[in-house]
C-alpha cells in the first residue's frame, strides 16, 4: 500500500514502516564518540579528522606525519568487508534490460561522484540479476541518490523506498518498460 510521495517517489508500509518524526538514526558501525583524531583507514586511505572521513591528498600526507595518528578501517570499508548493507536497490522492466550496461556505468558514476562529499557512500556489490540490476550500498543516502538520478536520467520511471522502522536502511525499486 502506498503511504505518501517521498521526493517523487512512493514510500510503502508493507514490511517497512517510515521513523517518527525527529527520531535519531544512528549508523551502527560509526561509534558514538567518533574516532581518534586524525585517523587513516588502511584499506582506502580515507582521513577521519573534524568528525568527518574526507579523500584528500593533503590531509593524508599530514596525517602520516602526525606520531599520533591511528589506523582504523573505515565504516565503508567494515560494511563492504561484512557485506552490511544500508541500502539495496533494484532495477527492473523492459527498458532496464535495453539498457543494461549503459545503467550500470550511471550506478558506478553515481558512487564517484557521491563518494568525493562522502568516502562513506560506496557500493557493496553491483550485479544483473534476472533480468534487472541489483545493487547494495554502505548508506542509504547513496541508494536514494541512485534511484533519484535515474528518474531524472530517463525522465520518470516508477520509484518506490521502502524504510524500516528504527535502522538507517532503504530499499529503492525503480521500474521503467519500454
């Protein structure tokens, strides 16, 4: 049953049910009190300073300087290890089987370009799957943003997410036939 546009899109109540309004969600392999500052992930090499991951040349070569620097593995890089993901998205219809590849290349950019605002915006896993595409992701945001962009792209589509109550996870469905 369809309960309310989100951005375009319909939110459903079947399994998932949206959080109350102002209830913190917290992503359960960032710590309550951040990490020790700075922090170089040696998988990545994402720096974790001013509470935040960043992919920046600069900081890291400090951060290599600094005698306190730790090495953690970042949340990003935990989720892919663990396959945890917070977001999964599928693609399905006709159209999606024309366009297989060319979808594909849009998922991939769309993890570039999310990734350099947030290194913690990757993708698990990106397959085709029964005729469509199925993807996982280390953050819902990154999901969302894959199925906004694709509405956009191909100028509509039907796009549903699907939140569960009390985690930070969405499930985008973005169907579209020919």
């Amino acid at each position: 049953m369809a309960h309310g546009p989100v951005s375009g899109g319909k939110m459903l109540n079947e399994h998932y049910n949206s959080n109350r309004v102002g209830e913190l969600l917290r992503d359960p392999y960032i710590p309550a009190k951040g990490f020790p500052e700075p922090t170089i992930c040696p998988v990545c090499n994402a720096v974790y300073q001013k509470k935040h991951w960043y992919f920046n040349e600069k900081l890291l070569d400090e951060a290599k300087k600094n005698k306190d620097t730790q090495y953690h593995k970042c949340p990003a890089d935990r989720k892919i290890e663990d396959k945890y993901a917070m977001g999964k998205v599928l693609l399905s219809g006709s159209f999606v089987t024309e366009h297989m590849d060319e979808m594909m290349n849009i998922i991939k950019s769309e993890e570039r370009r999310a990734k350099e605002n947030n290194p913690l915006d990757r993708l698990i896993s990106v397959e085709k799957k029964n005729g469509g595409i199925y993807a996982e992701t280390t953050s819902d945001a990154l999901a969302m943003r894959i199925g906004h962009h694709l509405k956009e792209a191909y100028k509509g589509g039907e796009e549903n997410f699907k939140f569960r109550r009390g985690d930070k996870f969405v499930e985008v469905d973005w169907h579209k036939d020919l």
